[in-house]
C-alpha cells in the first residue's frame, strides 16, 4: 500500500477553474485583437505576420494548459512539439518559395 502512496506524492497538481477561467479569458481578448487587427487599415501591410503570431499564442496557451502539455513530461512534449515545428518550417518554406516564384516568374508586358 505505501508503493502506491509513493507513486501519488511524485505527480504534479493540476490548476483549478479559476485558471482556466483566466486563460479562457486571455483566449477570447486574443480573438477580439485578431478581429481587430483585420479591420485596422494601418495595419495592412503587416496583417499575416500579426495573425500568425496572435494564432500561434492561442495554439501555445490551448495546448499548454487544456491539452495539459505544461504538466506533462518533456518527452511527451517534444513528441507534440517536434512535428509541429517541422510542419511550421515546411510552412513557411513553401510561403517563401511561392512569393519567390510569383515575384520573379511574373509575366511581364
């Protein structure tokens, strides 16, 4: 009986309501300033960069505290991370190369 005792006092205390309450919260102002941002005409020429960064806040709070990847092990983690930073990179690489060859592949006349 004082195994299983043992095993119980190792594991890490998950938050309460209340903090998912403020990261709901912290979600929805989030997507009020996403919203926002669309409709500032100032804020045109930088308006992809803005709301992959605002998304990519709300993907780390979600995943980070409703998929309980901040409680778990680092290993658990990486396993979540690792292909999602890969698929990031591909991303971003196929954007670029896609803008590059729109820019310099252009018909000209």
């Amino acid at each position: 009986m004082s195994d299983i005792a043992d095993t119980h006092t190792g594991q890490v205390h998950h938050p309460g309501a209340a903090t998912y309450l403020i990261i709901a919260v912290f979600l929805v102002i989030l997507t009020a300033m996403e919203i926002t941002v669309f409709y500032v005409h100032a804020l045109r020429p930088v308006l992809v960069p803005v709301l992959i960064v605002l998304g990519a806040a709300k993907f780390a709070l979600v995943a980070m505290f409703y998929m309980h990847l901040k409680y778990d092990g680092w290993m658990l983690t990486g396993v979540f991370v690792f292909p999602l930073m890969m698929a990031a990179i591909l991303l971003m690489a196929l954007i670029l190369l896609f803008a590059y060859l729109a820019h310099h592949l252009a018909p000209i006349g």
